[in-house]
C-alpha cells in the first residue's frame, strides 16, 4: 500500500481544481442532541477520504447532511463548487453523488442484477409510455444500461449471482452488490459508509482492492466511513477523526492516528 | 418437470430479458392466449358474456389497483370512485356523440386526472391514513352520484350508455363485445408483465420497499407515486367504461359502491399483491366463486334431500367463500400468484426437491 502515497503527492500537484465536496462549518441537532458541529472538510478530484470515529460521534450524520436525509441546521456544502445545502437526496443523486448505507439499503424480493439495474436510474428515462411499448421505446435503452451494469459486475466479480434475489445472499456479497448499486451510477462522489463492517480480513481486502481500482479506473472521489484502522491509513490519502460531534484531528491518517486526542477518543471511549 | 432450466440458454441481454425466459412458462402463456382467442368456439354466449367477460375486464380493473397497491405499495379503498368517473365521463362522452374509441380514452383520461389529483392531496399522509383518505374519496364519488342528476341520469339514476361501436360499425353481438373485453384484458395484462422489466417497474418497487434508499439512487418517490396512481386510475377508468359498454350496458352508481372498492382489493389481496398471473385467479375466486359455489350448495341440497329455507341457502355460499378466502390467505399469506409461484418452483427442481429453497 505504499504506493498510495505516491499518487497522493501526485495529486497535490494538481490541488487547484475546486474540491468535488466542501463542508463548512455543518452543524445538526436532533431535538435536544447535537450530533455534529462545526464539521469542515474538503475532499479533492480522486482522493479516498477517510472520517473516524468512536460509535455515535456523528459520521452518518455527516454522510445525511451531504445527501440531503437530514439538511444541516448551520454551514453550508458544497459539490463541485455548487452550493447544495439542503438539497433533496433525489437531487443530489442526479448531481453524481453515489452512497451506500450503514445498515444496508437493498431492495428484497429482487435480483441482484434488478438491483444494480436500479443503480441506473438517473441516467434512464423510465415511464408509462416506455413500458407499453417496451420493445420499441424501452428494449434499447434496458439493453444499453445493462451493458453498463455488467461491466460492473464483472469488476465485483458478481457474475455467479446475478440471478439470485438479494434477499438470500451473504452479508459480504450483500455490501458488495450495494457498492456495485453506487458504481454503475457513475457518481463523481461516492460515500461509503462502513462498507467492511462485519467482514473478516479476506473480505476486507477484497473491498479496499475494489474502492482503490474503483478509484483508478473511474476517478472517483471517496468518502469512506471506517472503524478498521488499517483500512483507513492503507488507502485513504487523507482523513477526519470526529469525537461527539466535534472535529479532534484532521490531515495524513499516518499523523491522525497518532494524534493523543484520537488515541483517546478510541481508547477512552466506547470503542475498544 | 414440465418446467425446465436445463438446456436453457441465453446469449444475448435481449433474449435473457423475454417475457417468459422459461420455455414452459411461454407456453402456457400462449396456451391461455390461444383459449381466450377460441373461447367463443368453444362455450356458449351465455358463459361466455355472463362469466369469462365480467372476469376479463374485472381482471383488467384489479391488474391496475395492483399497480398502485402491489407495486407502488399504496393502499387504495377508492378504487371503485375511480372506476366510475371513467364509466360516467365515457357514457357522457359517447352519448354526446363522441366515438367509442376516444369516449374510454376520455373515460381513462379523466379518471386519471381525478386519480391523481386526488394522490396529489392524499399522498402527503401514509398507510393507513392513506387509506382512510381513499376512502373518503370514495364516499364523496358516491354522494356527488346519488346527488346529481346531471351527472348519474335522472330520476332513474340510471344512465343508458349508446351502442358500443368500434370505427363506426356498431358492435352489438355476443363475440363482439368478449372480444372487446379480452383486447382491453390482454393490453393491461402486457403492460404489467412489461413492468417487470422496465425501469419504472423496478423504481416503484424501489419506492415500496425502502424509499431511502430509493432516493439515494435518483428515485423521487413522490412524483413515482403519483405515476402509479395516474396509471392506475386510467386502467380503472378504460375498465369501468368497457365493463359499462359491453357488460351492464347502463351506468348506476351502486356498481361503484364501496363495496366494490373493497371487493377490488380482495381481489388483488387474494390473488398476490404484484402478481399478473395472481390477479386473475383472484378475480377468478370473488367474482365466479360465490356462483359456484351456490350452484354446488343448491344441487347439493336436492340430490341429499335436504329442505333447507331460503336463509339458509344464501347464507352458506356467503359463509363458504369467506372462508376460502381466509384459508387460502391462511396457506399462503402472499396470494393465489405466490401458491402458483410454489408449485412451479417445485416441479422447477423436481425430483430432486431437496433443492427447493
Ligand atoms: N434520526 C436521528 N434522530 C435522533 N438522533 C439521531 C438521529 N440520527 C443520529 N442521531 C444521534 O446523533 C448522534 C450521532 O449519530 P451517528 O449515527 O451520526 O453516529 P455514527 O458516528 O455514525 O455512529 P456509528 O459508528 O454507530 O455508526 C448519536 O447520538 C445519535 O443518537
Ligand atoms: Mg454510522
């Protein structure tokens, strides 16, 4: 994994793009509790960003602001230089930001590929009328996204499932799958949010591997959401470490982790 | 057995994408196709326009609620109000003068347009509270018919509806008007097979199942909801209009009472919420099973010489089809489609069922 610091000095050379995300100063209260406040940060063009935690200090709630599930109360975000606090979560997809869940969000009762298919949807254009007349109206567009779809497929090496209902599979295959679900929407951004969670080391290569292929074949920007330590200071470039609610330490993971007010967050806190 | 996925092979997305990818599936379907085609050959015009015309254009109506409660996932107990706004409008439409064929696309029309601005109010609450708005619905369709004769025909209450005519030749036998019904049939049951395999199919299962995630993925459930409404307001509508031309041949409002909202539902409950196949074994058991049924009890009861009173007779096929309902939903919570779905699925795998899953 060294390597990756490479393409990181690399990618310092060109910092003058705007950033793809930029969070100022977030802030979101749920009744009486303020999950976060005064979170900055700015992911650049192609950088897998790394955001710590112990349990309950505010990472999903980060991922909510930016998709639009729990608009900020305070500060404002910003996609590729665009202004989109408060933006509906349908929107923002269409404006090529791509996530997966915590707690899995898949469709049960469909197939695996049904399930990517839908991955889909912001670049298709279903309706009533495509689907009375399928095989002139819809029949082109099914095949070309398909196309699509399986190349992802491929990528995740899902192939030997596509057919099954989702409903079925193991918990691995279910993040994978989810991952495939965020890919074949050709997000700018893609935000992960604990996608290892539950995997044994195996698996957990399998998924850093795919996130940094996914990441030089594609040049997408990642949010990554991650408890595993050595996940985030193998692949991420840079990171965030939140404590309830607060920012305790951001910059080189290789720096973050060490940093005492990290060291005691994790140790002190809930998280052993 | 029968059903086989051995030796079945797909090479391209095209083929891998039919309707029926299973060859015995495709038969069958062509099987059921070819019989409702012949059907006039083979039974007289009384089973045919009293029994397979009713359950072909109730299937089509029940096809479209299951659109907006099997697909979409929005309960609907106004689905009978809808129906009539495109009976009424169509027979208006028709008496004016207008031709059949644009009278139920006016009938859909405007039941579409009702359907949906009605979801437009009621779609900010859910579940239940859905339901009860429907509901509601339901109950002002019924009061604006009783109370405006300008609208339900009178003093009669009672609106003859013209001659059904398909490009100015007027359709008045037997064959003619099942013919109508089974075209209206077969156009609804292709579209909701289609369903299975588009992208609005897909997003409005997206949007009953988890409408987080639905949105995450560019799914915007409020507008996907109002789509399904809209649609199946317009089936409903087409089929409260050619159940009126072809079948009860004048509109009263008590054919689109609340009992025949809920009548509807059972229907789509009983056969499987989002099943095609389902929907017309359901329509099959609540429209043609209380007949059956009452046949059986009436034969039955003179060939054991039983002397059984008036009350009675009708009360036991009331209480015989209940529970049928409730033993099949008992069986097999998710429908007539799901049972049939079983048995496939086993003669799938069969004999080597220690496969099934
Ligand atoms: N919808 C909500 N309503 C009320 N409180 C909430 C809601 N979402 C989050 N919170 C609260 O906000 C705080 C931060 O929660 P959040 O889920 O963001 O933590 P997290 O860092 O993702 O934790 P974990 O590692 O367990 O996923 C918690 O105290 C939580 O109880
Ligand atoms: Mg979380």
């Amino acid at each position: 994994m060294k390597e990756m610091d490479n393409n990181y000095n690399r990618r310092q050379a060109d910092a003058k793009v705007p950033p793809v995300l930029e969070c100022c100063g977030i802030e979101r209260r749920f009744g009486g509790i303020v999950a976060v406040t005064g979170v900055d940060l700015s992911i650049r063009r192609g950088e897998i960003f790394g955001l710590v935690g112990p349990n309950g200090s505010g990472k999903t709630t980060v991922t909510n602001a930016i998709t639009g599930f729990y608009p900020p109360n305070k500060g404002s975000i910003y996609l590729d230089g665009k202004d989109i606090t408060g933006t509906a979560p349908h929107k923002v997809a269409t404006l090529g930001v791509a996530r997966t869940f915590q707690n899995l969000a898949l469709f049960n009762g469909m197939s695996v590929l049904e399930n990517i298919l839908l991955g889909r949807h912001i670049h298709m254009k279903p309706g009533v009328f495509p689907t009375a007349l399928y095989w002139w109206l819809a029949r082109p567009e099914e095949m070309r996204n398909r196309e699509v779809v399986e190349e992802v497929i491929e990528f995740l090496q899902l192939e030997s499932i596509r057919n099954e209902l989702v409903d079925g599979i193991p918990i691995g295959l279910k993040k994978r799958v989810e991952l495939a679900r965020a890919l074949v929407a050709e997000p700018h951004l893609l935000i992960l949010d604990e996608p290892m969670a539950g995997m044994n080391q195996e698996e957990k290569g399998y998924m850093a591997r795919f996130i940094l292929d996914a990441r030089a074949e594609r040049g997408i920007s990642v949010l990554l959401i991650e408890h595993h330590m050595d996940v985030i200071t193998g692949i991420c470039d840079r990171m965030l470490a939140l404590n309830y609610g607060e920012m305790i330490a951001s910059g080189l993971p290789k720096e973050v982790v060490k940093d005492p007010r990290v060291v005691d967050a994790y140790i002190g806190g809930a998280h052993g | 057995m029968f059903y086989r996925l051995s030796g079945v092979h797909h090479n391209s997305y095209v083929s891998e994408s039919r309707l029926y990818r299973i060859p015995a599936d495709r038969n069958l379907a062509l099987f059921f196709l070819a019989l409702g085609l012949v059907a006039p050959l083979l039974v007289g015009s009384l089973y045919l326009n009293s029994y397979l015309l009713p359950w072909l254009v109730w299937t089509a109506a029940a096809l479209g609620l299951n659109l907006v409660t099997g697909w979409a996932g929005q309960l609907h107990l106004g689905y009978a109000a809808v129906m009539a706004v495109g009976a009424y409008s169509a027979v208006h439409a028709a008496k004016f003068g207008i031709p059949w064929e644009f009278a139920l696309l006016i009938g859909g029309i405007s039941a579409s347009v009702v359907g949906s601005l009605f979801a437009f109010a009621a779609l900010r609450v859910k579940g239940l509270y859905l339901a009860l708005t429907t509901l509601a619905m339901q109950f002002v369709m019924d009061w604006v018919l009783t109370h405006s004769p300008a609208i339900s025909g009178g003093s009669h209450a009672s609106l003859q509806a013209p001659t059904f005519a398909l490009l100015g030749q007027p359709i008045t036998s037997d064959i003619g008007l099942y013919y109508i019904a089974f075209s209206w049939c077969l156009l609804v049951t292709v579209f909701m097979l289609n369903l299975r395999r588009t992208g609005l199919g897909r997003a409005l299962v997206a949007v009953r199942e988890k409408d987080y995630a639905a949105a995450i993925l560019g799914v915007n459930s409020f507008y996907y909801k109002i789509v399904a409404f809209a649609t199946s307001s317009f089936i409903g509508g087409v089929s409260g209009a050619v159940l009126v031309a072809t079948f009860f041949f004048l509109a009263a409002p008590e054919q689109f009472s609340v009992t025949v909202s809920i009548q509807v539902l059972a229907m789509v409950i009983v056969g499987g919420l989002g099943s095609t196949i389902g929907t017309f074994f359901g329509v099959a058991l609540i429209l043609l099973a209380p007949g059956v049924v009452n046949g059986i009890v009436a034969k039955g009861a003179i060939a054991l010489g039983l002397q059984l009173n008036v009350e009675t007779l009708a009360h036991i096929p009331t209480a015989t089809y209940g529970a049928l309902i409730i033993i099949i939903l008992m069986v097999e919570p998710l429908g007539l489609g799901k049972l049939y779905g079983n048995i496939r699925d086993y003669l799938m795998v069969w004999p080597f069922d220690q496969l099934k899953r």
